[in-house]
C-alpha cells in the first residue's frame, strides 16, 4: 500500500511517547500524541455531518457528556463527520480522530465509526475537559463484540440493562445477547400466549438456587408470593432503541428445542409426555411445537430488528424423543438415523422459518451435532473445536468458550468470593484469550465473526452481583474483540482496567476490585518438591477420561492445580463401585517416610465430591502391603468450592505407596499425591 500523505503526517507529527495515560478500553490500535491541547467547555461548537437518525443519536450521546452548541464551524469544539472513504479505515466502525488545540474532528464512514471515536473521544478528556493533542486511527478487530445476560434465572429489569448498555457503549462492544427463556423464567412478553407471562414467567422462591432444591415449581404471577418477572413489549422496544443509538445491537434468545421446562409446564401437550414437570424438550414430531414456536418468533421478529436470532439449542436431553411415538415417527418420515438427526430437522425447519423473514439462525454449538442447518452461524461455548469447525466449513462462528469467556466463574480465590457456578478465570486468563490463532487459514478466519463474555445467572441474585461478575472481566473480553492481538498484552492492560473500574465504580457501578485481588490457589504458583517427584505411578484404576490432567505423570510431576478442576492440572476418578482411585507409586528405593498426602477439591454443582474414605498403604516389595492409614469422612453436600487433605503422618520406611481413595457419591479430583 503506497503511503498516504495522512499518514505522512502523521510519522512527521511530533510524537510523544504513548502513556497508559490514554486510559482508554478497548485500547485503540494507533495512537500518535501532538503536541499541545484543547479544551472543551459546556456549550462548545459541535458540527455533525450525518443523515438525521446519525445526527440525532450521536448529539443525544454528545449531551450526555456535556452541553454541546450546534454550529457550522467546529472552532474550539468538535465535528462529526461521514464521509465516504476514510484513510486507513476499512471497518464502518471505524474512525479517525485528530485533536488539534483548535477542535476535534471525527471521521468515518458511518454513524457506528462516529459513535465509536466520540466515545474515545470522551474517555481522552481529563476532569476539566481538557484532551491533548493525538491522532488515533482505530477499527475493531472483529465484527461482533458481545456480551451475554441471562435474565431468566434471575429476571433483571429494563433499567439494570439499560445501565449495562451505557457500559458496553463505552467498551464499544455491539452485541447485547439476551437469554430471554429458560426453564427458570420466560421472560419476553409474546401477545398470543399470555400464560407464558402469566405463569411461566413466575415461581414460589426468589433464588434460582431456592427454586431449584424447591423442586423447580412455578407460580401464578397473582400469587402473593411469586418471585419473576419479564419485559413487556413497551420495555423491549425501548431497550431496543435505546440501544441502538449507541449503535448495539440486541440479539434475543429463543431456546428451543431444550431448556424449555417452563414452557412444557404451562403447555405440556408441547413435551413429548404431557407431564408439566421436568421436560426439558419440546415434542419434535408434534407439529403444535412449530406453530408455537414459529408464532412466538413471528412476535420476537417484530420487536428486535437484529438480523441474527439466537435460537439456543444447547443441552437438548433428547430422552424422551427415543420413546415417543410422534418423535418416532417423524425419524422414520424423514429418514433421520438417530436423535442428534432429529434436532437439526427442528433446527433446519426454524431456519428456514426465519430465513424466510429475512433473519439469521444463531444457535450453540451443539446445533453442529446433527448436522448444522445451511445459513446457520455457531456460538462456540464448549471449547472452540466448534467453532474452527464450522468456520472452517463455512459458517459465522462467535467464540465464547466456556474455559474463557464464562464470567459465572469464580473471578479470585473461591473463598474470598460470593458463591459462584464454580471454576476459576481470573480476569488475566479472559484476557489471554485469542479467538483465532494464527494456525487457522485466512478464509476460515474470516467467518470467525467475533467474541463474546457470556453472564448466566443461576448463582447471580442480584444486580449489584451481576455487575461485580461482569466488571472488570467484561472489559476484557472488549479489548479482545476490539484491539489488534499484537497490540495486546496483560501487563499494558492491567492498569486501564483498575482506572476503568475505578471511575465506573464512582459512576454507580459494581465493579471486583483488581486492587485486592488475591489470585490462584498459592500452590499452583510454584512447583512441589517432594520425595515421590518424577517417580512411577501405576493406576490400578484408569483416571477418568475426561479429566486426564498430565496422563500417568500427573500425581508425581510436582505440579499443583489451580481454584478449578478443570485447569487440566486436576486429574478426575469416576470409576464405577465405591473405589474411584487406585494408585501405587514406586520411590524405586526403600525410603524413609513421614507423611503421605493428597488433595481433593469438592464442588457439589458439577458434582464433585470429597472422598468417603482414602486408603493408605505402603510395601517394601511391591507384593505384600499394609496398611498405615484409613481416613474416613461423611459426605455433605457444602456451598461453594472446598478442598480437603486425606493425609498420614509417622515415621515408615517403603518403597511402594497405595492410595485408594472411595467415594459414595461424585467424581473424585486430585492433583499430587505428595510422599515427605
Ligand atoms: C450453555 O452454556 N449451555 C450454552
Ligand atoms: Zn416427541
């Protein structure tokens, strides 16, 4: 590309040294200080050159900020200009900007690029206004930039969402995913079935965790004592406008055919057992379920203009599709081999459905396992395979990998925090995230679409908790999707992340601190020296499969897990029967022992459990054992992440070691067995 004499002038310009004092985030990808600066007051000159709606909205966001005059010449304000091509921008939100000790002047060559730099524009101003001379050519690195609340587990209002819209305008991210439904609570108000909004909607217990030890039940919403809510129509259509101008746009989520137990309850004739309790699945063989459901998105169609529509499609159970005799037939009437086949026939029928309205189907990645209908885009969340694969295959893919993007996780030490789903990303792992490594090839790359931090709220109550679980983490997952991936870097980011959070704590939100972050679990930060170091361990029963950690090494290399069990440093033991670990290692020499001991994580959502009983045994020849300790423990069922020791201490000499370590209940998790 030859050089332009923009760009020129901007190499010639006297450069400054960049300081993180552009506390800007997402960081803008080329920034060249000038000298000098300029300063805004109330009722400074803006110029916006844009068709009406652009004008309008950006004025309205300028007014936010402070009192703008209209006027045809910027001099001493800012002017907002469209224009039809902008040296160095090839994204319609990009933008150019260059502050002058004359005025600030935006161009792109849209609305979103104006909406965007204005934006940068405001966070380059000190308390006074003040904003020093720069020149910053900035484009997103991809198209979607998302943020994901659930709103069924926990209904959140139109006035908590719009709050996180002004965020995300900041974090210039532009896709808002609404869970609207869940079996928790429908939450979208649909005309033609009241009783969604009447009943579905409603529940005897204030908690998603009440709720469901109290049996998963539903209430009337005149019920004195029911606990939900939605959003009305009049609500949505506000939010949707409200969104919009800030140039996000809201992509709702319809789940189908799963995760629809408050449906099936209100109408169970659409479940494949008629039994208003615990169907997950809607009846694919039964047509009622498609005129339901086509109805319901003929109404989401008409509120949300955004051309992709979320239709779910994750953990379908398909349990009771094997049994009914509708579900049946439709297999055998389609020629479909198995149950996967028969969710991507609802899949491809619902497509087609919005297709022909002119929309997209989005859905999660289990939508592949069919086979994925033709136009349909993926939301990778188990792992990224998914989405390279349909990528790869053509199809849009938005990356929001559970092991990156989940922001129910446990955000710092699990005992610091309010109780979560579990896990541990720590707002560096989020950040550490690439959604496309350099080993994928340039067409498959460009069908991944963008990234997206998604908030589920089983564990998430409040609105105050719902901000705390997505700030800082959300800034993130904003730079990821704006900034250039050589441009990024932890060390860089860190400080505008604390800066950020502070000033969003002082505009009224709920943000972690970063300040007083503890971070990973002390002895995961470095090796362990011990006596059965690099030795030999045989496993008298295979780990599970799943949760290999580092394979036959894992309990012998001296490497500690994290806060998660599945940081791949935790090896899982699912073995059928009481025993679930069995393992002897060989210290290759009789040697003198004083303790023997591992650790066992416990986590009773995902179902993982502290032993019953461990076993210690240890054996000079390899052939006769005894025993040198039996610790026993009552499984409990306990909030939150825990973990326990099941150790011996005294003073043996061996050189074979035996752990057997037996559950009543759950997965069993370790990660050393260490021999002093
Ligand atoms: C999901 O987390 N079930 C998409
Ligand atoms: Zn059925």
């Amino acid at each position: 590309m030859k050089q332009s004499l923009l760009l020129a002038a901007i190499l010639a310009a006297a450069t400054i040294p960049s300081a993180t004092a552009h506390n800007i985030v997402p960081k803008p990808n080329f920034v060249a200080d000038r000298i000098g600066s300029l300063t805004l007051v109330p009722n400074a000159p803006i110029v916006i050159s844009a068709p009406q709606s652009d004008s309008t909205a950006l004025a309205e966001y300028a007014a936010t900020w402070m009192p703008f005059t209209p006027a045809a010449n910027p001099k001493g304000g800012i002017a907002l200009r469209i224009e039809p091509a902008v040296e160095r921008i090839s994204s319609p939100e990009g933008y150019l900007l260059n502050v002058t000790p004359d005025s600030a002047v935006i161009t792109a060559t849209s609305g979103a690029g104006l909406f965007r730099g204005l934006v940068t524009l405001q966070q380059l101003a000190d308390s006074k206004n003040t904003i020093r001379a720069v020149t910053i050519a900035d484009q997103p690195r991809f198209g979607y930039r998302g943020m994901m609340l659930d709103i069924s587990r926990h209904f959140r209002d139109k006035d908590f969402i719009k709050k996180q819209i002004d965020a995300m305008a900041k974090l210039k991210l532009n896709n808002l995913h609404l869970h609207l439904t869940d079996a928790a609570g429908w939450r979208i108000e649909i005309d033609r079935y009241p009783q969604l909004t009447e009943y579905a909607a409603w529940r005897p217990q204030p908690t998603w965790k009440q709720w469901n030890e109290g049996g998963n039940r539903y209430a009337h919403q005149s019920d004195s004592a029911a606990f939900g809510g939605y959003l009305t129509k009049a609500d949505i259509r506000e939010l949707v406008d409200y969104a919009a101008k800030r140039y996000i746009n809201i992509v709702p989520e319809i789940e189908m055919p799963s995760h629809s137990e408050e449906v099936t309850a209100t109408f169970p004739e659409l479940s494949c057992t008629h039994n208003p309790a615990g169907q997950p699945d809607f009846c694919v063989g039964n047509e009622q379920t498609f005129e339901f459901l086509q109805n319901v998105l003929d109404e989401v169609i008409e509120l949300f203009p955004s051309e992709t529509i979320h239709i779910g499609g994750d953990e379908a159970s398909k349990r009771a599709w094997k049994e009914c005799e509708l579900c049946k037939k439709r297999m055998a009437d389609n020629n479909l081999k198995d149950v996967d086949e028969l969710q991507s026939y609802l899949v491809e029928r619902i497509e087609k459905y919005l297709n022909s309205k002119g929309r997209r189907l989005l859905g999660w990645d289990e939508i592949m396992e069919g086979g994925i209908a033709p136009n349909a885009a993926v939301m990778s969340w188990r792992g990224t395979e998914s989405g390279i694969a349909a990528a790869k295959a053509g199809h849009q893919a938005i990356m929001s990998p559970g092991g990156y993007c989940y922001l129910d996780s446990y955000q710092d030490a699990p005992a610091s925090q309010p109780e979560a789903i579990g896990g541990y990303l720590p707002i560096s792992r989020v950040y550490s995230y690439n959604p496309v490594p350099d080993s994928i090839d340039s067409t498959a790359a460009q069908n991944m679409i963008g990234v997206q931090g998604n908030l589920w709220c089983e564990y998430i109550p409040t609105a105050e908790h719902a901000e705390y679980m997505l700030y800082p983490r959300m800034f993130a997952i904003a730079e990821i999707g704006w900034t250039d991936q050589d441009k990024r870097q932890f060390d860089d980011f860190l400080p505008r992340a604390i800066a950020l959070g502070k000033q969003m704590s002082a505009d009224g939100y709920t943000v972690f601190n970063l300040e007083t972050e503890i971070g990973n679990k002390p002895e995961a930060k470095r090796p362990e020296n011990h006596l059965a170091l690099g030795k030999t361990v045989t496993y008298n029963i295979p780990w599970w499969r799943n949760y290999p950690a580092n394979g036959t090494a894992t309990l012998t290399d001296g490497v500690r897990g994290g806060w998660n069990y599945s940081d791949q440093l935790w090896q899982g033991y699912l073995y059928k029967g009481d025993e679930r670990m069995d393992v002897t290692v060989d210290l290759e020499k009789v040697t003198p022992i004083k303790y023997i001991g591992c650790e066992f994580m416990q986590l009773i959502g995902p179902g993982v459990w502290h032993p019953s009983q461990v076993e210690i045994q240890i054996s000079r020849d390899g052939k006769s054992f005894k025993t040198i300790a039996t610790v026993n423990h009552e499984q409990k069922a306990t909030d939150g992440v825990s973990f326990k020791t099941y150790s011996w201490s005294g003073s043996e000499k061996a050189r074979y070691i035996r752990y057997i370590a037996r559950a009543k209940e759950g997965v069993l998790f370790t990660d050393e067995l260490i021999v002093r």
